[in-house]
C-alpha cells in the first residue's frame, strides 16, 4: 500500500500549487494529479453539479489505486468532502481558506478573502468563519474570472491585473491586514498580488498546512513511502495539458497525460 501514489484533484491546474507543498515535503512518494479543467471553474456551479464532479473524480483516482486523495480545491471541498469521507473507504484531505491563522494574528481587526463563489456560500465556509472570526471584520470578495484567466495561460495580463485591482480596493479602503487566498489557483497569484498592496498586508494559503497534514495521516497509517528510488508523477488533464506543463515550469520528472 505505501508504494501507492497520493491522489490530488482539482477543478484544473490550481491544485498544482497544493500537489507542490506536498511534494517538497514527500519526495519519495508516487503522484498521480487530476485537472478536470474542461469543468473549471467550479466556484460558479450548483453543489449537486460539484458533488457530481467531485465523484467522478475520486472513483478515477481509486480506479488508478491512489492510498489518499486531496481535494485540492476549496469549492469541491466545502461543498462535496463530506460526502466522500462516508462513501469511500480511503482517508481523505480537504482545503479550506486560511481564515483561523489570519483571525489570530490581525491587529487591524479586518481580514480580506478573496474566494469562488462556492466557497464563500458554503455551510462550511461560513461555519469556520462563525468560529474564529468573532469581533472581527471580514471582507468577502468572489474572485470573478481568475480561474479561467489562470486556465488559459492568462496568469500576467493586463485583464488579471484590472480585475485583482477591483477586487483588492474595497478591502483596502477598510484597512485588511491580512488576505486570505480561498482557492487553490489563487497562489499563482502572489507575485502580482505583493506589488499591488503595501508591505505590511500579508498573504496567506493552506497549502504548508495541507502538505503538513498529509504526512500525518499517512504516518499515522503506516503508508509513507520511504523508498529512495525516482517516484512516478502522472499529470491528467481533460483540458490544454500545455498550460498545466507551463504553470509548473518543467520542474518535475512528470508525465503529462489527457483523461
């Protein structure tokens, strides 16, 4: 079971900055990614159709012997991990926005999230931030047109700027100290993100978190792959595998592959 590989899903290449964290982190282990781009983005769809998507992704992984999947998109964890979890006998790791880390450290009171519309509508969204965000002011900001700008290769253009500047006003002008990044395609973002506010905003994502949690459970369940020999990285797109081969650089020994 331990020379199985981790499953990762994602509804296309923003999952990869999840796949990356957990990489740096497991070395060893064996990787099959999911990017069911052709359905991106999933922020803007009904639960039942995200659920319906979240299945078909997982059965695909278990059919190609994954030991634990990641749900490494905040819109199909909120609305579809539940589900899984009782479902499906494999252990499974989902992603929700940063908001615990930037509740406790804030100084100015004001936090900003910029998220899909399905996470922010979310029961679970809402109830993690019920739980940690009390006397503090929350900016909700549904990032509109990032994922598919991301999805086709659009990451530095002038449209991506335009929309992040819209975005990023009103949280400014109520004094955000901290920005929540609440999916997965959103740490591309970053390098853009940090010339446009000003030094003392920080920027925050789950990804460490995620990797962190996925070596315990593993370890807990005695699946670690400690084998020293190269792992095998599949990369499945259903969209432009070109983007997902760009988006990571060429910084693995991967196969990029259509589903």
């Amino acid at each position: 079971m331990s020379k199985k590989s981790i499953g990762i899903f994602d509804s296309g290449i923003g999952g990869t900055s999840i796949f990356k964290e957990i990489y740096t982190l497991l070395p060893n282990e064996n990787y099959i990614y999911l990017a069911d781009s052709k359905n991106a983005p999933y922020g803007n769809k009904t639960s039942q159709d995200i659920l319906k998507l979240s299945i078909k992704n997982t059965e695909y992984l278990i059919s190609k012997g994954c030991k634990i999947i990641i749900v490494a998109c905040n819109t199909a964890t909120t609305n579809a991990i539940s589900y899984l979890r009782k479902n499906y006998s494999i252990p499974f790791i989902g992603i929700e926005p940063a908001i615990k880390p930037a509740a406790l450290n804030t100084k100015t009171k004001v936090i900003g999230i910029l998220a899909t519309k399905g996470t922010l509508s979310s029961q679970l969204f809402h109830q993690t931030t019920d739980l940690y965000t009390n006397g503090i002011k929350v900016i909700e900001q549904v990032g509109e047109g990032i994922v598919p700008l991301i999805e086709s290769g659009k990451l530095d253009s002038i449209e991506m700027q335009v929309l992040l500047e819209a975005y990023l006003k009103p949280m400014l002008e109520q004094n955000i100290d901290y920005l929540v990044l609440g999916c997965t395609h959103y740490p591309y973002l970053i390098p853009m993100l940090s010339k446009m506010l000003p030094e003392h905003i920080k920027i925050i994502d789950s990804g460490l978190a995620v990797a962190k949690q996925t070596q315990t459970i593993l370890s807990d369940k005695n699946l670690l792959n400690n084998s020293e020999l190269n792992p095998a990285i599949q990369l499945f797109s259903n969209g432009n595998v070109a983007v997902l081969n760009s988006i990571l650089n060429q910084q693995f020994n991967a196969t990029y592959l259509d589903f």
